[in-house]
C-alpha cells in the first residue's frame, strides 16, 4: 500500500484507523473520506479528507484518480442493528456501495480491503470454534449483506483480478469513537458506564457468548494482511479472525476487579438478543493465523486494563 483511499473513515474503525496507517504510510498518502464532512473530527484536521458517498461511483472514481490512490479500504457501511432497521438502505449501502467501489477497483487496478463479519454466519452455522469454510445462512439483512460482499470480492479477484482481501470481524472494542449500532455495542458500553455511573444495564441476556477483539488488533490486521505475500493467500476474503470470546457476566466480572463497588442488571432488547443467538460463540482463526500469520496482541484482561485506563484518561 501507498497511497490509500478509506471510505466511512469518520466511523468506529476509520477514525482510528486514519491515523494508524498515517503514522506508517505518511499523512499525506492516507484519504480520509466520508459521506459528509465532520470539522469537529481530527481526521479532517489531520489530513487530506474528501467528501465520498459510496452510493455515488463518480465520488469514488474522482478521488481514486486525484489522489493517484492504488488501494482502498472500504469501512462504508451500516452496522448489524441499524440495518435491521432499514433493510432495504443497508443493501444499498452495503452492496451497492462494495459493487461501486470495487468497479473503481477494477478499472484503476486498485486493491481493496472489505471486512466482513460474524454476522456472515447464521443459526444453521456450527456455533463453537466455527470453521473459516461452512454453513452461510444469516437471518439479518447485515448478515445477507456481508455474505453477498465476501462472494463479490472474490469473484472480483478470480474474473478480473483485482486484489480483493478482507476479514470477519468480531464485535470489536474501542475508547476513541463510539460503536455504529451494532449488536455487540455493549461490550463498549459498559466500559463507560462502569467509569461514568458505576452500573450498567445489558441488553442481551447472561451466557450471550460472542467473540471480540481490541481495536489495535484490529487495526494490525488491515495492515499485515495487505502487506502479506499473495502467493501465501488461499483464501484473500472473509478470513475468520478473534481475539476472545467472553459473556455479558465475564467481562462484567473482569471489569468488577478493578471496580469494586460496579454493578451490572439486564434489559433484554429482544431484536439484539435474536440478532445475537444466531452469530457463533467461538469463531476458528487457524487460517488466518497459517495464512498470514494473525496473531492478536490483546485478551479480555489485558484490554480491560487498557479500556479503563484510556477511559479514565478521557472522561474524568
Ligand atoms: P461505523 O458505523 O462506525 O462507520 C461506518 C461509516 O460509514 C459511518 O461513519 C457512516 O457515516 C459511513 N457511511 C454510511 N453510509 C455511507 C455512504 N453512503 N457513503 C460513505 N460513507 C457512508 O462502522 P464501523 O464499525 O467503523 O465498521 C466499518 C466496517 O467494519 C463495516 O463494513 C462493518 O460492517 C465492519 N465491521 C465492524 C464491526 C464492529 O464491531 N465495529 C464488526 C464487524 C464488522
């Protein structure tokens, strides 16, 4: 990677993401860019940021062609929740929006990175220590969305070769920029309600078990598995990757350690909690780790440690 394009840049990954791969790649060879402008953002302060609607391919293709960008990653998306909200937007936004770019893609000899994610899977999926390869059938328009996308990228690097590659992310966990309305948004939640209101209330029941993952390894992720070898890539999209996988009652336990007096009730949301049943409880990264070598740096007590502190840091 050079000279990089990020679409939906001004979300949960993208705002962190933008820095990241700027202190790498160089400011002025990461392009921020959203749908609509933020000036409170440091993305937009910090470096070149445009303005990219995903739904419009010219946005894509004048940008890609100012910037002389030869790679993109593409974050655009509606999340888990807010997509059963709006079906119909997050087929648009999602597919339409991966179709466009990866048309760009195609035409500019661009790569382009695309994450997936667990919502790919569905109830019919094998729930623990879920292989890279099986049973697809979510029941949440996210999920269709996602296994739509995985397929497309790879029929984009098998008939036109473009070098599509991506990953399955869990519910990732991050202090900067809050969750997008995603089903595993609780697991950031409670770390600022536990500091904030010392109690927190859960809207998914006990023994909700999915898998989940701290930013900087997610972060890490986008970067080694576009500067991996190809000829090392038998799969290039969709690769399962974790970190953990804890309960609503585990990481409430892990977080009471350090706050004592922290409590925790539920209220269960009954579109989360059926959103939520469906996804794996443990997903199987062995691909990946084979692969290109995946190898997280954070498990749920070392997180929680970082969480807490960088929360303090920003809140009190
Ligand atoms: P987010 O919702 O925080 O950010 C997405 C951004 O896309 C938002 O800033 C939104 O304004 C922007 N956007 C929406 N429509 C757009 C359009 N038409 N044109 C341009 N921008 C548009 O999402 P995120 O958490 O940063 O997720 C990024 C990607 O990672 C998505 O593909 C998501 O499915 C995937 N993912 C995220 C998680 C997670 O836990 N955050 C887990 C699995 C997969």
């Amino acid at each position: 990677m050079k000279k990089i394009l990020i679409t939906g840049a001004l979300g949960q990954i993208g705002s962190e993401l933008t820095s990241h791969l700027r202190n790498i790649y160089g400011v002025n060879n990461v392009v921020a860019s959203s749908k609509t402008r933020n000036e409170e953002s440091r993305i937009v302060e910090e470096g070149p940021f445009e303005i990219v609607d995903v739904l419009k391919v010219e946005d894509i293709a004048e940008t890609v062609k100012k910037y002389d960008i030869d790679s993109i990653i593409h974050l655009a998306a509606l999340l888990s929740a807010v997509g059963e909200g709006n079906p119909a937007l997050a087929w648009k936004v999602n597919v339409d929006g991966l179709f466009n770019v990866l048309e760009v893609a195609r035409e500019t000899k661009c790569a382009v990175f695309t994450p997936s994610s667990i919502a790919a899977f569905g109830p019919s999926t094998p729930p623990d220590k879920t292989p890279q390869d099986t049973l697809q059938r979510p029941t949440t328009m996210y999920g269709v969305t996602k296994v739509s996308g995985e397929l497309l990228c790879d029929y984009y690097f098998k008939k036109f070769g473009v070098d599509t590659r991506g990953v399955r992310y869990p519910g990732l966990i991050s202090y900067e920029t809050l969750p997008g309305g995603g089903t595993t948004d609780y697991a950031v939640h409670i770390y600022y309600d536990a500091i904030q209101k010392g109690k927190f209330t859960c809207y998914l029941k006990e023994g909700t078990a999915m898998d989940m993952m701290y930013m900087p390894d997610a972060l890490d992720a986008i970067v080694q598995l576009m500067e991996a070898d190809p000829n090392k890539l038998v799969h290039r999209n969709a690769f399962n990757i974790t970190a953990m996988s804890f309960t609503p009652e585990k990481i409430f336990a892990e977080i009471k350690k350090h706050l004592p007096e922290f409590s925790m009730d539920y209220h269960v949301d009954p579109i989360r909690q059926e959103i939520a049943d469906s996804w794996p409880n443990s997903l199987d990264d062995s691909v990946a780790r084979e692969e290109w070598g995946w190898n997280p740096k954070y498990d749920l007590s070392s997180m929680t440690v970082d969480m807490l502190a960088k929360l303090r840091e920003k809140l009190c």
